[in-house]
C-alpha cells in the first residue's frame, strides 16, 4: 500500500479546506495512521480501496464499505472520494465514483450511502452523477478550520 502518497491525498485535501473527518494541522503520521487502519477491512475483503495513478503519483482515492449487517448484503457506503488540487475539474472525480459504483454493483451491493458537506464539490458532483439527496444535518460536523457545518446526505440504488 503506497501509504506516503495516500496521505498527501488526504493532507492536501483538509489543507484545501475539505470537511472529510479530519481538521487543519494533519500531519503526515495521523494521515498515514488513517490509512493503515483501513488494512485490515481491505485484506478481509469488507472494505475496497480504488486509487487513482497519474503515472507519477497516486492523484485521487475512494474507498467503498460493505454494510456487515445481517440484514445489510445489499448495502455500501462511500468515503475517502478526494482528487489532489492540482487534478480536480479534469474528470477524475467522476471517474472513480463511477469505478466504485461498478465494484458495489459487482458485489451484489445496490443501496449505497454517502455524506458530505452542504454546499461542497462534494456535493455537485454527487447530484451530477445521479445521486439523491434525502436530508441535510445542521451542524454536522466541524470543517478544518473549526466551524460548525451542516452535512448532506445522499442515496443511490444501483
Ligand atoms: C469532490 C472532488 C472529489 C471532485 O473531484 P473532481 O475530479 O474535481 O470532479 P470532476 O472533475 O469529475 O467533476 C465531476 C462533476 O462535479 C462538478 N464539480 C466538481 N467540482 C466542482 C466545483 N468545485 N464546482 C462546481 N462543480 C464542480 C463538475 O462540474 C462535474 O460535473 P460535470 O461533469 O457535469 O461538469 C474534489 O473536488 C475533491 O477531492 N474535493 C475535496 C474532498 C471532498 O470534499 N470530497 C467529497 C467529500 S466525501
């Protein structure tokens, strides 16, 4: 697992202002940490990690979850969708949704689930790709910089 590059992805994209769990100040070890902790689900097969690779450098990561619920077979969510700054409104967002979308399908998987914040890019390019928003949260969850922000969430049957 190419755990450097996997967590510049994720530092670029709080330093850039993204609400995606983590606040402003990551470092590269709590980055990493973040990573490696998602090792286990990927080996065990309840978690697939899709990365996107320029030729230079990993540039974009998505990273389905397979609900493990009994009555959840049919279930996924969808974390970790970032695009490196420098690549973004190219394409590649939509790309590795759509690639993650494949996977789930292929797995028998055909409600999935996301969130994100209200008014990101996030969030257009979730309604782009045909995906239902059902409810907005006030006050969700903290952007990098410590406000208070509110969080969509989306739904999409395969
Ligand atoms: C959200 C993100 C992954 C989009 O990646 P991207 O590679 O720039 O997206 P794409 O170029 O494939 O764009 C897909 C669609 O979304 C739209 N879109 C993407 N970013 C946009 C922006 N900043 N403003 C307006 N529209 C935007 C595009 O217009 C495109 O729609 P179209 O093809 O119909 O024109 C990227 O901005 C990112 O990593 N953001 C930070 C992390 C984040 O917030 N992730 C989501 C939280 S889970």
């Amino acid at each position: 697992m190419r755990l450097g590059e996997l967590a510049a992805i994720l530092i670029d994209s709080v330093a850039h202002g993204a609400s995606v769990n983590f606040l402003a100040g990551l470092t590269s070890e709590e980055a990493a940490e973040f990573w490696r902790s998602q090792i286990p689900g990927i080996v065990g097969g309840s978690r697939r990690l899709l990365a996107a690779d320029d030729g230079a450098m990993l540039v974009g990561t998505v990273v389905l979850s397979f609900a493990h619920q009994p009555n959840a077979p049919h279930r996924a969510e969808i974390g970790k969708m970032l695009v490196r700054s420098h690549a973004r409104r190219r394409g590649l967002g939509r790309r590795l949704l759509i690639a993650a979308e494949d996977a789930a399908r292929a797995a028998g998987r055909t409600v999935l689930l996301l969130d994100t914040q209200t008014g990101s890019a996030g969030e257009r390019l979730y309604s782009r790709c045909g995906w239902t928003a059902f409810g907005i949260v006030p006050d969700h969850a903290l952007t990098p910089d410590g406000r208070l922000a509110p969080t969509t969430f989306f739904f999409k049957r395969m």
